[in-house]
C-alpha cells in the first residue's frame, strides 16, 4: 500500500473541510481554532522545557488532550463538548499550583526561565483564543462553559509560569 501524501490540495482556493462542511479559513471559526491549535504548540514547547519536572509536564499534556476535544467541540464534532468537569479540573490545578507560590501583590514581569517564558507566551495565546471564540459564541446557550475554559485555562497558565520559575530558581521580576 503506498503512503499517502502530507497534503490533499483540497484547500488551495481558501476552504477548509469540517466535519459538516467546507468553510473559508479565515472565517470567525477558523480563527478561533487556529488559536487553539497555536496553544496546542505552544504548550507542546513547554512540555519539551519541562523534562525535570514531571507535574507540569503531565499538566500540560493533559491540558493538550482537552484542548484537542476543545476545538472538536467548536466544530459541533458529535461526541466532544465542553463540560463544567473540565472547567472544575482547571480550577483545581490552578488552586493546587497556587497554593504552593507566595502571594501575589503586583504585577509580573513574564519571563525568569525558558519554560516560565513559554508558558507566559502560551497563556497570551489563549487570551486570543478566548476573544476568537467570543466573537463566536458570545450569545449562545453554550459559550459560557467554552468562554470560562479558557479562562480558567489562561488563569492555570500564569501560575505554572510562576510556579516554573519557582522551581528553577528564577526570582519574579515584579512592578
């Protein structure tokens, strides 16, 4: 059987295939998933920076998975939704990472190490994604489990970043 190719050509005129039907690639919805993809990448990076430190990296990989599921639900794909678990699941890794850095009175400066870095720049990206799927979402009756995911998911980001830096050793650079 011969290998098929890395590419269809089916998008060469600026449609995409969804699970229902062609649509532009720079619609509202290709671009919210295109954030999300982005987020997958780059959280994909993290997880590359974070070797020693296997709680992250395993929060990380399961933070992709869900985005995965995340966009199929964007797409209406059958089967994938966005739950308030999910929602709850990202509070509590916020909760737990939280509780393990000092109290936070000013703002940071992102950066400190390569991961904290990655993460911080992650956590942006998802800021994007969420302002895409607004702009989508914003009025219907599930948006606000797909809005507060990331969310939550932003909020779970700045405290690895923080909490990467902790560990590494890189003092906060606060103002």
């Amino acid at each position: 059987m011969a290998k098929a190719k890395p590419f269809t050509g089916t998008g060469d005129g600026g449609l995409t295939a969804t699970a229902r039907s062609r649509i532009r690639k720079d619609s509202d919805l290709m671009e919210a998933i295109g954030s999300v993809d982005e987020l997958v990448a780059y959280l994909g990076l993290a997880r590359s920076l974070s070797k020693e430190m296997e709680d992250v990296s395993a929060t990380l990989k399961a933070i992709q998975v869900s985005l995965f599921r995340f966009n199929a639900a964007l797409l209406s794909m059958k089967g994938y939704e966005v739950t308030p678990s999910d929602v709850a699941w990202l509070e509590k890794e916020a909760l737990d990472y939280d509780s393990k850095l000092p109290t936070l009175r000013r703002f940071v400066l992102p950066g400190g190490t390569q991961l904290g870095g990655t993460l911080h720049l992650a956590r942006t990206v998802c800021r994007r994604a969420e302002r895409r799927v607004v702009r989508i979402k914003m009025g219907s009756k599930e948006a606000g489990l797909e809005i507060a995911f990331l969310n939550r998911l932003s909020s779970l980001l700045f405290v690895l970043a923080r909490y990467a830096c902790m560990v590494q050793g890189a003092p906060e650079e606060l103002f």
